[in-house]
C-alpha cells in the first residue's frame, strides 16, 4: 500500500497485480507483491529511498522493506518473443504519448535495445500476461478491481485461462505450460478446456527453454508445498519426461522409483507445512535414485568395483540431468555425499559415532529411511539408525562388544537434513 500511494501521490498510475490480487481474492496469502505503473522505472526509482533498478532485459524496481521486495513494473506491452520491435518504443505513437512527460532518451534506448522491454498501455500490459487469474489489477485510487481478460470469472470457476490463442502462448513461452501445472497444483484448479489441450501439441517446445531457468521452475513447482500434486499432474500432461527423461524411464520400469519421488516430495511438502527448511538437493537425489542404480549396476557388470561404479555412475547421471535443468554445483555436492554415505549407512554400526558427525549424516540418514519406507532392502538400517540417535547410548553391536554402555552425549542441534543448503 506504501509503494501504491506514494506512486499515486506521485500522480502516476499504481497497480496491484499478478499473484498478489488473485491469492487475497482466494483468500490466501501472497508469496509476494507486484506493482504496475505507467511511470517509467527511472522514475519510480527516484520515488522511493529504498528502492533499485534490476533487470537488463526487462528493467524493473525493486523495493525493499526490510525482507520483503515489492517489484515495480512499468506498464508493458506483448512482445511476441520471436522478433525485435523494428522501431523503439518511444517511436510508437500511442506510447510515446503516454509517457510524454519522461526523458526520451531512457525510453528510446529501452525500446532499442531490450527488444522485449515494450512500453505500453494497462491494457496492454494486461494482455501480455499468462492467465486470466494473473491478470487482475487493484487501485486504491478507486479502491477498484480492473479486469481485462475475464480474470474474475475463471477465478470464480476456478480454472486457468490462458489469455489469447493458448498454443501461441505456450509456443512464446514454454515455460507457461509448467506454470499452469503449477498453479493448478497450489491452488487446486483445473485448466480450461483448450489451455490443457493446446500442451501436447507443443509440450516438446520445452526442451527449448535454457537449463537454468527450467531448474528454478523445477525448484518453484517442487519446493512449494504441493510437491506431490505438481508430479502428479506434470506426469498426467507427459511434461515431466521433458524435465527428467532418465527419471521417467525409472517411474515406468520400477514403481518404487515412483513410490520414493513420491515420498521425498511428500516429506518436503510437509516439512514446508511446518516451517522446516528444504533443498532441492535432496529432491533430486531421491528423483536420480534409480537411475544411479541402474548406471552403477551396469557399470559393475562391466567390471568396475562397487565405489568405482558409483562415482562414475553419479558423474554420469548427473551429467545427463544437467542436459535438461541445471544442479548448481553446492546441490550436486550434497546429492554425491547423500548418496556415497547410503552404503557406509547400510553397512552399520561401525564407527557410528563418526559417521553420526559427518555434515551430510542428517540428509543420508532421511534419505535412508524414505528408501526403507518404500521397500528397498536396506536391512533395516533406517530403523537402526533412528534408534541409535534417539539414544545415543545404544550399544554398538558387534563392533565394539567390550565398550558396554557409551557415555550420554546431547544430541546435536542442527536444521535437519539441509544443513544450510536451503
Ligand atoms: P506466485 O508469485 O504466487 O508464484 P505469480 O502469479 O505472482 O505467482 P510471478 O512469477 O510472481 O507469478 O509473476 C507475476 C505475474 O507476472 C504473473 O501473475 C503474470 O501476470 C506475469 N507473468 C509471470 N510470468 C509470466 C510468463 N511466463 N508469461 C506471461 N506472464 C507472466
Ligand atoms: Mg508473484
């Protein structure tokens, strides 16, 4: 409401939009607040003390209250992703009109050279964007809801719309087909008729996207607390082969793959339930599981020794992932040491008490326990393990049978299983 006014007060235009209006229209809580605006983001910079321009593709300001960022957009229009405006967007008439008032040079190097940073009207602005529901802009200087695509209807129908021809939508950006599982998973929508058709047709357009930009969706269908739907559905529309083939083939030979993607991400969606923190690593680690299995099999078959096998296997299986979505390397490190120490886990009690220290113990030993929940033969070490912590005066077996009764150590206190990595 600050940035609104002040922008108001300004005498400039000032909208709530996007995921702010529709999830207070649901009555929900919004992950975060954006604000549209027909001043240009120079201008809005100067308006607030708080406030950075960001962005060298679309130029945007960010303001800041204390932990929160409200974004500010100025108002832009469809750009069709395929080819550059042939005239800069001061250039335009109608837009060079609206902003008659700003420095022409800022808006015209702008239009020049970000070929996607089209200024434009609200209307415009309205229909550049995915879903009808994301749509929807709030004034307070009216108090009123501004709806140009039939926004508020779908949002009583709980359905995901997207805005214009929805294979050309999804062709400009593919990226939008895993938005709407996405949303259709958080906010328990379904998709309208022709924007779920329109995917098969072009779902292959997704193999397009940069690596690293399918990673952060990943991390945003996956680590927000509807894990378990976002699979569901993503695999209902054959997408979720396009993010991770080998895991894929893995779900359609061997169920228990399935059965622990499954549980990883249920475990995830509850730790966010309760305020836990998460990594996408051990996601991950769990989703290559079988795969890293099958690899380091026929890796042994060929002649390599078990660890041997393993570590060619994970260089192998991560490779190939990082076709598809980019693993930063601090993931990749996490995932290697959670899956090594699952067989130093198996093999049990000796030196536990070293082991027990090890920074990654947490994450093998969740992970331990999710791979026992879904059947897999780990001699039931997982329940091994759970017991030796929970009093750490357990005896080793075996190992040290002269040792007796070990001395009471507090139990650490660390976030469990990510360390950190959150
Ligand atoms: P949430 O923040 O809860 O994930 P959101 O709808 O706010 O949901 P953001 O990614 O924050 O999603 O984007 C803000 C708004 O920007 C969206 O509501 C939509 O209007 C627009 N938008 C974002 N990404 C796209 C896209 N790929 N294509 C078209 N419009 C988009
Ligand atoms: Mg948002």
């Amino acid at each position: 409401m600050k940035v609104l006014y002040r922008l108001l007060g300004a005498g400039h235009q000032a909208f709530l939009v996007g995921g702010g209006v529709r999830d207070l229209l649901l009555g929900g809580e919004p992950k975060d607040f954006d604000v549209a605006t027909d001043a240009a983001p120079e201008v809005v910079r100067d308006l607030f003390s708080n406030a950075q321009l960001i962005g060298r593709r679309f130029k945007l300001v960010h303001v800041r209250f204390g932990r929160e960022i409200v974004e500010v957009a100025t108002f832009r229009a469809l750009s069709d992703g395929t080819q550059a405006p042939t005239v800069a967007a001061s250039a335009l008439p109608k837009r060079r009109d609206r902003h008659s008032d700003e420095p022409a040079s800022a808006l015209s190097e702008e239009g020049m050279i970000l070929r996607d940073n089209v200024y434009g009207t609200i209307e415009d602005d309205a229909l550049r964007r995915d879903f009808t529901i994301n749509a929807l802009y709030y004034t307070p200087a009216d108090f009123a809801i501004y709806d140009f695509a039939g926004g508020l209807k779908d949002l009583k129908a709980r359905q995901l719309r997207l805005i214009g021809e929805p294979e050309g939508r999804y062709r400009e950006d593919p990226v939008r087909m895993l938005r709407a599982i996405r949303f259709a998973a958080k906010l328990d929508f379904t998709l309208e008729l022709a924007t779920e058709a329109a995917i098969a047709p072009v779902k292959a357009r997704l193999l397009d996207v940069p690596a690293a930009r399918l990673f952060d969706e990943v991390g945003k269908l996956f680590l927000h607390g509807h894990g378990v739907k976002s699979l569901t559905l993503l695999r209902q529309h054959g997408l979720f082969g396009l993010l991770f083939p080998e895991v894929e083939a893995a779900f359609q030979a061997q169920p228990s793959a399935l059965a622990l993607a499954e549980a990883a991400l249920a475990s995830t969606d509850s730790r966010i339930v309760e305020g836990k923190p998460v990594t996408p690593a051990f996601l991950l680690a769990a989703f290559l599981w079988a795969p890293l299995q099958t690899r380091a099999s026929a890796l042994k078959s060929e002649g390599l020794r078990p660890l041997e096998a393993l570590q060619e296997a994970m260089r192998d299986v991560l490779h190939a992932q990082q076709q598809h979505t980019t693993i930063p390397r601090r993931l990749t490190t996490f995932m290697q040491e959670t899956w090594t120490l699952q067989s130093r886990l198996q093999r049990g009690a000796r030196r536990a008490e070293k082991l027990v220290l090890h920074p990654r113990f947490r994450a093998a030993y969740d992970f331990l326990v999710l791979r026992e929940g879904v059947g897999e033969a780990t001699e039931g070490m997982g329940a091994w393990w759970t017991a030796y912590q929970a009093d750490r005066e357990t005896p080793v077996p075996h190992e040290h049978p002269a040792e007796g009764r070990r001395p009471r150590r507090r139990r650490r206190r660390r976030g469990p299983n990510q360390g950190g990595e959150a």
